[in-house]
C-alpha cells in the first residue's frame, strides 16, 4: 500500500503543473482566435494604458515567443490584471492584440 501511495504522488506531481496550465489556459484564457476587431481594440487599449512605459512590446514579449500560443496568452492574463489592466474585457483585447506579435 505504500509504494502505491509514492507511486501516486510521484506521478500527481508530474503531472498537476501540465494539467494546472491546460485547466487555467482552457478558463482564462481569451479565446484562440481573435476577431479583427478585438485586435484593434486591443492596439488602442494598449497605445491607452501600456505605451507610456512599454512604448513597443519588443522588449517584455521576447520572454514570451518561445511559449506555445495558449501557453502565452494564459500568462498574459494572469500576469496583466496587476500590472494595470484589472478590466476583464480589455485586457483580452489587448492580450489578442499582442499574440499578433512576431517580432524578436
């Protein structure tokens, strides 16, 4: 019975991070493909509340374009409601806005 006990929490602690980031990716996450309109809204809300400081996202997005895209945008948004975008709906725009983002 022990060595099943260890056998469980081994594989539980294998696997809980992988299945944390697919649950918060599935319930957080924006949606995977962004209307255009979304993506202007999310340019705009971004020139609003983040180009003061972040004039492109050049800088603070190379540490994010190596994540696959569900991967990112579930980081971004848990990420963006502390630094300035409490706004459920606007930071979704401006997270769509930014998944647009290719450069390096």
């Amino acid at each position: 019975m022990q060595r099943i006990l260890c056998a469980t929490r081994a594989a539980v602690s294998k696997v809980a991070p992988k299945l944390i980031i697919a649950l918060s990716v599935g319930l957080a996450a924006p949606q995977a493909s962004a209307t255009d309109q979304q993506v202007a809204l999310g340019e705009a809300a971004y020139a609003e509340d983040c180009a003061s400081c972040h004039r492109t996202p050049a800088r603070f997005m190379r540490r994010y374009l190596d994540m696959p895209l569900p991967e990112r945008a579930a980081t971004l948004d848990r990420f963006l409601p502390d630094h300035y975008v409490p706004d459920a709906e606007r930071r979704a725009a401006i997270i769509a806005w930014l998944m647009t983002y290719r450069s390096r």
